[in-house]
C-alpha cells in the first residue's frame, strides 16, 4: 500500500483545535504539503485522555497502522500521557517507523521543543529588574498538570535567585481556562489579601481574566498591578492592555518536526534535541509600552467572532440533538445528516461494523477498541454523498488513496465514544482554522450521543419485535412487518400474492425428554435457521410460540411453484444442518402452506388457520406412519 501513496505521517494530538497544538498542526500541515508528504491526524478528545489516559483516551491511537505508516509526530499534550506516549514509540520501534516528539523533550527520541522554562524565568526576571516588583501572586494551571509545574519550577527559582519570598498558599489554581481563574479571583477580593506587584499567570487566558476582574473591583493594570502571561495567543495582543507574555513560534516547531522526519525518512544523523528560543513580549500590561485603543475594534471582532461561533456550534448541537431525537433507526438518522451536516464537502462517519449488533453490550477493550471491519455510515465527497461496502480497518476510509491522488492530504480523525464504547470515528479535512476544527470536535461529541441514543432506541424495538432464541420475528413483529409488506404491495399494484407457511417441529417433546432443554433450544434455534434461510428476500418469519412458526412471503409468479421450490429448499436447508450439527437426534417438522392474492380485503389470521390446517393434516400423516 505505501508504493502507491505518498510518504505518510501519523500525528497523534489532544484536542488539536486548542491554541498552540492547532498552531503546531498549522505547521505540520504546510510543511508536509510542501515536502509531498501526506499526514493523517489521529485527534483524542481531552476530557478523556486527560482522565482516561491509559483507557479510552488513547483508544483512537489504536487505529493507527504502522505496517502503512512511514513516520509519527506525537504532539505536545500526549508525551505528558507517559503510558499512551510509550506505546506509540513501542510499536514505532516495532515496526522501525521514525517517530518524532512536538514540544516534549525525549531522550529516546528526536524533539523539537520551545525553552518554556528558560523564557518564564526571563520573564519573572524582568518584573523584578525592570518594574522592581518584590511581592507576587501566581495564577496556575492544574495542580498536577506538567506545563503547570515546569512554569511554577522558573517562577520560584527567579524569585530565590533575588532571595524574594513566597509562599505556597500564594499559588492561584485557575486551570488554565477563564472561569476557574475568575473564580480565583474572586476568592482572593474576599480574603482581604493586600494587592501583590503582580500576577504571573501561566498562560495568557488566565491573564485576561485576571485583567477583566481587577477592572471591575476599580484597579487598573498596570498602573496598580502588573499581569503577565505566557503562550502568546491572538486575543492577548488585542486586549487592552495587551498582555505582556511570551511568544512561542508554534507553526515554526511543527514545520520544523516534519523536517526532521524528512532527515529520518533519508537516514540522514540529526541532533536529538532541537531547542527553539520563544519571543519575550514586554507590553502595556507589565507598563512597558503606553496603552492605547487603536486594537479595540480588533479585539472586539474576535471576542463577536468566538461568540458567534459558539452560538452557530449550540444551533447546530440543539438542531441535531431534536432531530435525531425523533429518530427510530440509523437510516432516518443518515437521511438528517445529509441535510444537516455542518461541513463544506469532504466527510466520513466510520461505524464499527458491530455497532448494530443487537444481541451483546460491547464495551470498551483497550487493546482493540475498533472491529477488524469498518463500515461507512456516510460519505460526502465534493458535496454528494457515495456508497461504499465495508472495508477493512487498517484501510482507514473506503477511498483514501482517491483522495490523495485529489490532493486532500490533511486528514483529520475523531473518536466517537460514548460511555465506554468505541462506535467509530469521523473524518475530515484539515481546515486552516482552529474555529472549524473545534466545529467537528464539537460535532463528533454531538454525534457520539445521537448515534448511541439511536442504537439504544432501535436495540429496545428490536428486542420487542424479536424472539430472543432464535432471533426471528416473534408474533408482534410478524405482524408488523407483513402489514407494511402488503400495504407496498396495494400501493404498487403488484398483482402479487401472499403465501403463508405454517411449520411446526416434529417430536420436539421427545428431544427434551432424551437430551434436555438445552438440546430441544438448540434444536428451535437450527429449524429457525433453516426457515430464515429458505425464505430468502421479501419474507417475514416468526415464531408464535414453542416449535410453533410461521413465515410469510410476497409472490408474483406461480404460488403452487413457489411452494414445491420452498419444501425442497427447506428440507436441503435441514439435512445440510442436522449432518453438521452431528447430534444423535435429527430435526425434522411438518408444514402447511396457502397462498391468496393480496388485495385490501385480505385477511392473514385466514391464511394462517388453512395454512395451519394443512400443517397438522401432515403432521398427522406422519405420526400414522410411525405407528405403522
């Protein structure tokens, strides 16, 4: 497979829509296209890697082929999962695949890293020589988060080396997100602590909440205190004031580590760390450049742009959820994603192929979380959609090397999980924006609850319709499926018959006498094998009850031919299957059959009694001819 494919590099991310891991993948991108490379990007979604680690979250890695994989990028986020990180470089040694590290020193393998822990030293260092600040607070993200104590690590050992103190109980948990830090906040007004120098914040969203509560308690920045922060996104150069923080050059690092695998891919000796310098950005908050509104209009289009998407994200997460609410079976649920899909042209949704199995309850297996089959749910290609028969995991999607060939290199898979099941998986094209890619994050998600709420729905009919031995039709389902049966049959004006087969098993009593009931459910399950499959399409086979059947078929030839080709293949179907069956007994069952032409008077419990009336007619026949 790979001689027909360009090179291909596998990137294995946390939620690449988050900031710099969406930089980094930018990066990734742009350099791979220019190299010719194509890179297929496996995308765990966080809130289960980060708890789920060593379970689920690692689950859509396992899909990854490294038989028809020519490099790995592991990103930044997932060498701090240490147990799903060591499992890729595992199978990449395995299968002498090169594998690089993003923004993750290894020493096992190459790395292409920013000196964080250098740049938030500077920048603590500049506080104290440059704005004489002695007293801090530090705004952190989770307690046992790794850039979290790396960035915490330079902090205090800046503050030692100019012997200031600090205590722990100064340390400010704000996650790294917005609310957490505002809560902190919060807390801080109320304990009545004096006012620091300055807030170091270990990113940059932290940083900006930090800003937004110290203007609304009246304190203004950096007049009353300084706010630092550090990654260097979009929004802290458009605040007011702009954060002061450090830049890191993410599109760089990833160009840089699709490079190195290049180096790889020709054997060619490369250092095992490369160490990239991060800009220190000195500006209006820490008071080192005067503050001005000539970005408010700026900041104020990103902050409408970010709202707006998250509300289109709602609308379209509110629509699917109430559609496919609505929704009995997976087919109906297709119907409204082919109208509803919030995608441009290019999509697939991957269904294991034994997600619709109705008889087990999967859960998840860390070892095989995906069928060895895969089936393609939906495929939109250049805006139609197109069919595809199952195809074998390790293929990915039906038409991969298709797509190649039209040049969609940059695909993006998601999970979709739910609970603890794997149901398959979306892809995508990469989009040259992290809004669009957190759109299908947020879609997978969405998704993942809609396909399970389907299943679940569809699991529950079945099992009111069916009869759990056999897996037939029990007298509930037989009815309704023969109703819709007749009522297309008028509608088309067929001119077709209905032929109605009552069959009942000979000597089942004494089965259950002789062997068990073990070997008379055994022998119920195999008579109802051979019905199903002498039936054939455009029939409904029931069970009303112990050895008792039933099965219904539409004919539009000749009802006697189709009658006499039936027996014979019923009685094939039951000596082929009492021959592999090897049992001392063999199974055998008398039948009746009638047919009537299918108008709307038509009565099945009528057909059914004659049809019942000829099956015991043989029965007994039979039992005469024992006795004899």
């Amino acid at each position: 497979m790979k001689e027909s494919r360009p090179k291909t590099i596998a990137v294995c991310t946390l939620t690449c829509s988050f900031g710099s891991d969406f930089e980094m993948l930018q990066g990734i991108c742009l350099e791979a296209k220019e190299q010719g490379f194509a890179t297929l990007i496996f995308d765990a979604p966080e809130n289960y890697a980060s708890k789920l680690t060593d379970k689920i979250g690692r689950g859509i890695f396992k899909l990854i082929d490294y038989e028809n994989i020519d490099g790995v990028i592991i990103s930044q986020r997932v060498m701090y999962a240490s147990q799903t990180s060591k499992e890729i470089i595992r199978l990449c040694e395995k299968h002498n695949v090169p594998v690089v590290s993003l923004n993750f020193p290894d020493k096992q393998i190459p790395s292409v890293c920013f000196d964080d822990d250098h740049s938030f030293e500077m920048m603590v260092e500049h506080l104290i020589e440059k704005h004489g600040c002695k007293k801090f607070r530090f705004v952190a993200g989770p307690k046992d988060n790794g850039y979290s104590i790396t960035r915490l690590n330079a902090f205090k050992r800046a503050l030692e080396r100019h012997n200031l103190q600090f205590d722990d109980s100064e340390i400010m948990y704000g996650d790294f997100w917005r609310i957490p830090a505002l809560q902190r906040m919060d807390e801080f007004f109320a304990s009545g602590a004096p006012m620091p120098d300055a807030f170091v914040c270990a990113n940059d969203a932290m940083s900006i909440a930090v800003c937004e509560k110290l203007f609304e308690k009246g304190f203004h920045v950096p007049d009353d205190v300084i706010v630092t922060g550090f990654d260097g996104i979009d929004l802290a150069d458009y605040h007011i004031p702009k954060i002061s923080t450090v830049k890191c050059d993410n599109v760089y690092a990833g160009r840089e580590a699709v490079r190195i695998m290049a180096s790889l891919f020709k054997g060619e000796d490369i250092a095992r760390l490369r160490l990239l310098e991060p800009t220190m950005m000195f500006r209006q908050s820490c008071g080192c450049q005067k503050i001005d509104i000539l970005n408010a209009n700026n900041y104020a289009y990103l902050s409408e742009r970010d709202i707006g998407h998250q509300l289109y994200l709602n609308y379209i997460q509110q629509e699917l959820a109430t559609y496919s609410a609505a929704s009995d079976r997976l087919a109906d649920l297709k119907k409204i994603l082919v109208k509803k899909m919030p995608f441009s042209n290019n999509a697939w949704i991957m269904l294991n192929h034994g997600f619709m199995n109705k008889d087990e309850d999967k859960h998840f297996s860390e070892e095989k979380p995906f069928d060895d089959c895969i089936d393609t749910f939906l495929c939109i290609q250049d805006g139609k959609t197109r069919e595809f028969r199952p195809i074998d995991r390790q293929k990915y999607l039906p038409n991969l090397d298709e797509a190649f060939k039209k040049g969609y290199t940059n695909i993006i898979f998601m999970p979709f999980i739910f609970g603890e099941e794997f149901l398959g998986y979306l892809a995508v094209l990469f989009e040259n924006t992290n809004l669009e890619i957190s759109r299908y994050e947020r879609f997978a998600q969405n998704l993942s609850q809609s396909l399970a709420s389907v299943k679940t729905r569809e699991k529950l009919e079945y099992l009111l319709v069916r009869d759990q031995l056999t897996g037939v039709f029990n007298r509930r389902g037989f009815y309704s499926q023969i109703e819709r049966f007749i009522f297309q049959s008028i509608k088309k004006n067929s001119g077709s018959s209905l032929i109605i087969y009552s069959i009942d098993m000979d000597s089942l009593k004494e089965i259950n006498d002789t062997y068990g009931h073990h070997d008379g459910d055994f022998a119920i399950k195999l008579l109802a094998d051979a019905i199903s499959e002498s039936a054939g399409e455009n029939s409904v086979s029931a069970r009303f009850g112990g050895d008792e059947f039933v099965c219904a078929k539409i004919e539009a030839g000749s009802c006697d031919k189709a009658i006499e080709d039936f027996r014979g293949r019923f009685q094939k179907c039951l000596d082929d299957a009492n021959e592999a069956s090897d049992k001392p007994y063999k199974v055998s069952a008398s039948l009746g059959a009638q047919s009537a032409l299918i108008t709307e008077k038509l009565s099945v419990e009528a057909i059914i009694a004659k049809a019942d009336k000829l099956m015991y007619t043989e029965k007994s026949s039979k039992k005469r001819a024992r006795a004899r």
